[in-house]
C-alpha cells in the first residue's frame, strides 16, 4: 500500500511538472515579429487562404489608416499655428 501510493505521488508530480513547461512553437514566430507586423497573415496559406494577397491588403488599410490620422494631426494642428 505504501508502495502504491508513492508511484501514485511520483506520477502525479511528473504530470504537474510537464504541465508547467514553456510552451514554444507556432507562438514564438508572433512573438518575434515587430508589432503591428503583418508578416504573420503570410501563415494563412497554410489553412487555405491566399496570404501574400491577404497581407498586402491589410498593409493598404493600415497604410491608408496611418495617411488619415496625419491629416487628422494637420487639421487639428492647423488652426492653432
């Protein structure tokens, strides 16, 4: 009995400890590109989708974000000079 019951502790502790460990992989190549990269969207032929069409999309929208808010920035700015 006591036999058991220390198998059954070591078992327990070496799932634990597994479960405790670094997770690496698919979520390391997000985390090492720059924010607001679209790099990652390139993935997305992997799951059927065409990803170099997909992230040169999200770059003009981001593009075209970025122009809009400057000439937010000159309005506001504008008036006050």
């Amino acid at each position: 009995m006591l036999r058991l019951t220390f198998v059954i502790m070591i078992l327990a502790t070496m799932l634990f400890s597994f479960g405790c460990e670094k997770r690496t992989g698919v979520l390391d190549t997000a985390s090492q590109s720059t924010p607001g990269s679209t790099k990652p969207l390139e993935a997305a032929d992997l799951v059927g989708y065409d990803g170099k069409r997909l992230r040169k999309s999200v770059d003009r929208i981001k593009e075209a974000n970025e122009k809009h808010n400057q000439e937010l920035g000159n309005m506001v700015d504008g008036p006050d000079q």
